[in-house]
C-alpha cells in the first residue's frame, strides 16, 4: 500500500492536505481516486490507514480513519559525513534513511571539496526513502558545519565510530563489547582525513577507530558499509 508522509497530526477523523507535489503523485501517479486508501505516517502519531476524502482540482483531501501501527524508533544514530559531490552525498542521504539513521549530520573538513549543497533536496531524499522503507519516522539533515565546530560541541554520553583508513584499527564487530546507546559514524572525505583531525579524532574519549577493511573505499560505498556494520553489531537488525 502507497505509504505518505505529512506534517500534520493525526487522529481519526482528521482532515489532511498534502502538499500539492504528494497530490499529483497520489492522483496521476498512482491513480489514486476517492474512497481508496493509503498509509500516511508523520513520525509522531504512529502510522494510520486514510482515505481519499476527495480529489480537488489543485490537491486531494485525506480522512485518517484508523491507527494501524503504534509510534516506534530504531536505534539512535547518527551518521556524519563530509561534504562530497552532490550526486554521491544524495546516494548516502537515501541509504542512511533506509538503513535506520535518525540524523544525517554534513560535516566540512580540510580536505573537503565539494559541490554546493540542496538541503531541500536531500530532506526530500530522505522523506521519499523513509516512505519506501516502512520506518516510522524521516531523517534530519542538518546544514554543514565545520568538523572542529561539531567536536568541540559533543554532547555527552554520545559514542563516536570514527571509520579509519590508515589501518590498524579493530573491525567493525569490535563494536559488540561497547554496548548499545546514542551513536553516531564519523565518514571522512575523498582525500581522508588531515593528520591533525586524525590525531584529534583519536585523542578523543568517546570515539572508537574501527576499520572498513583492506579496500579504500569512496565516500558513499564507506557510509552504506560501516552503517550496515553497526546495524549488524550493535544496532536493531538482531531483534
């Protein structure tokens, strides 16, 4: 069944008005018609079973009629990557959405060389991505800001998986002995990491250094890995 996302909240009965962009994909698309129903979910009320109440000339009107599943979220991670090119940092929004992660943090570093970026355009990523996906909730994707800004402002408590490429760090699976709690992953950019932010990234006392493996991997390929790899080991894949 269609799955949508909307902003409004919801209760039975309740009147909804998706966006003009949600009505041509639900009546042109999909063909929806009135009395035809969809899921629509706003990450907060839980997931509901609507009707097309009536199809307008600009816009559909929604009727929520029941609750079909309860509230829920998956585990709290983050995923933090530096800036890359547009088309690669479009793949890791969708993959980090379908993969579980609650944030998508950018991050810019010394070596970051990139194209400008859209947020309008990676929140729609991640909406359309959390739709597909059956979660209940869509990705925050925050605005990019300095690596030295981000680390300076850790908020306690919160463990850091720094994906390290120079080699000699455990693998992934290492993860299982340090519990479950807020995460985040750390991707660096293109060209890695400086020497100074590698030296600072393992000074620090909330981060774990883990490898990717034997392989340099891109951008992209790293964020998809390592979050698979942490869903495996410490995250919500085993329940």
């Amino acid at each position: 069944m269609i799955r949508l996302h909307v902003p409004q909240p919801l209760s039975s009965s309740a009147a909804l008005a998706p966006t003009l962009d949600q009505s041509r994909y639900l009546t042109q698309v999909m063909r929806l018609k009135a009395g035809d129903d969809l899921l629509v979910f706003n990450g907060r009320n839980g997931e509901w079973r609507c009707t097309v109440a009536e199809v307008l000339k600009k816009g559909v009107i929604l009727r929520a009629e029941e609750q079909v599943r309860p509230q829920t979220f998956g585990p709290d991670l983050e995923l933090i990557v530096a800036v890359v090119k547009k088309a690669r940092v479009e793949t890791i929004v969708e993959k980090a959405a379908e993969l579980g992660a609650r944030r998508v943090r950018l991050v810019l570093t010394k070596r970051t060389n990139a194209d400008r970026i859209r947020l309008d355009r990676l929140d729609a990523i991640a909406e359309e991505a959390a739709e597909q996906t059956g979660r209940m909730d869509v990705p925050v994707v925050d605005d990019p800001i300095k690596l030295d800004a981000l680390l300076d402002g850790w908020k306690t408590g919160r463990r850091l998986m720094f994906c390290d490429e120079t080699g000699g760090a455990p693998a992934v699976s290492s993860l299982r002995d340090a519990g479950e709690g807020p995460w985040s992953i750390l991707i660096g950019p293109e060209g890695g990491f400086s020497p100074e932010e590698g030296e600072r990234l393992r000074s620090l006392p909330f981060t774990i250094a883990v490898s990717l493996g034997p392989r340099i991997l891109r951008a992209d390929t790293a964020a998809i890995a390592a979050m698979t790899l942490w869903q495996a080991a410490v995250g919500d894949w085993e329940r």
